[in-house]
C-alpha cells in the first residue's frame, strides 16, 4: 500500500466515521440559507448574527469530530484547523457585530473561501475511496466562488447579494447532506483495499 494512498483511506475513513458533522453542517446551512431569503428587509446586523450561529456551529460540529478522531495516524488536524477557523469567525461576528460592514463581509468571504478550499482537498483525496465525492467538490466549488464573489464585490453589500448568500448556503447545504449520507452509507460497508 502506497504511503498517499493509506493517507487517503484514512481521511475517508474518518469522514465517513463522522458523516453526522456533515449532515448537521448542511441543515444548519439550509436553515441559514431559507431565513436569509425569506426574512423581509433583514439588517446587516441581523444577517451577520445568522451567519455568525451558521459558521460557529459548523466550526463547533467539526472540533467535535476532529476530537473524536484524535490519532497519530488520522488526520484529524485538518477538521480540526476548519472547525477552529469557523468558531472564530462565528465568534468574531457575535462579538464585533458593530465592526464596519466591510470587515465582516470579507470575514464571510474568507471563511467561504477557506472551506470550500478544505473540501476540494478532501474530494481531491477520496475520489477513489468514495463513490460522488464530487458532492463535496461541488459544496467546495459553490464556497469558493461565493467567497470569491463576495472579496471582489463587497461594495455591493452583503444586503444587496442576500439572495446570493440565501441561495448559495441552501446549495451547499444540500450538498453537503446528500454527501453526508453517501458517507454514512460508505461507512456501513467494508472500506475498499488500496493496492
């Protein structure tokens, strides 16, 4: 077995051990995603405390499962570096809530753009172990381009592209639980040998 290739089967392994973080990351991106698009006339204020609850419970879900893992031969420091970069931009927007829109918005730009860049990794690294991780690739793609729409166009405001940021967390939010279930489901069986 080639050292990349256990690496890999580890990384899988720990994903699908821990595929509940996933589904929950994806529910609280739907419910984000819905109360976005149909609250009327939401406040800056009010959506960054709604980010806020979606980044600081996705972060807190993967520290849970990075802790679980914690073993010499799992990576589980890289869920653990994602979980820990959502807790504190989740946190920074609670804390700070009266920080200029700016600043905030482009927090939100970079924590979108830090996941989807864990994901495609992490889809990158499964795509033999794993049948659809272009889910994961795809969820990782969509926070990419958000993050990266949202750096480039800030000005605009995030009131002004809220059913971007409405319709993108529903996107990756069923991404990320239809994933979660593949996952699950790859965990009920005998994980595939690497040659």
């Amino acid at each position: 077995m080639r050292p990349n290739s256990n690496r890999t089967l580890r990384m899988g392994t720990l994903l699908a051990r821990n595929w509940w973080t996933l589904l929950l990351r994806g529910l609280v991106a739907v419910l984000f995603g819905v109360a976005v698009l149909v609250w009327p006339g939401i406040t800056l204020i009010v959506l960054l405390t709604l980010f806020g609850i979606f980044a600081l419970l996705g972060g807190i879900f993967v520290v849970i499962a990075a802790l679980s893992e914690r073993r010499a031969d799992e990576p589980w420091w890289l869920l653990l570096l994602e979980g820990l970069i959502g807790i504190a931009i989740g946190i920074i927007a609670f804390v700070w809530p009266e920080a200029t829109g700016l600043f905030l918005l482009y927090l939100i730009a970079a924590w979108a753009i830090v996941s989807g860049i864990f994901e495609l990794i992490a889809a990158i690294q499964l795509r033999r172990q794993i049948e659809n991780e272009w889910l994961l690739a795809a969820a990782g793609i969509a926070s990419l381009l958000f993050g990266l729409l949202l750096a480039i166009r800030p000005v605009a405001g995030a009131l002004a592209i809220v059913w971007v940021i409405g319709v993108y967390a529903i996107i990756f939010g069923v991404l990320l639980i239809i994933f979660a279930f593949r996952l699950r489901n790859w965990n009920k069986q005998e994980p595939p040998t690497i040659v």
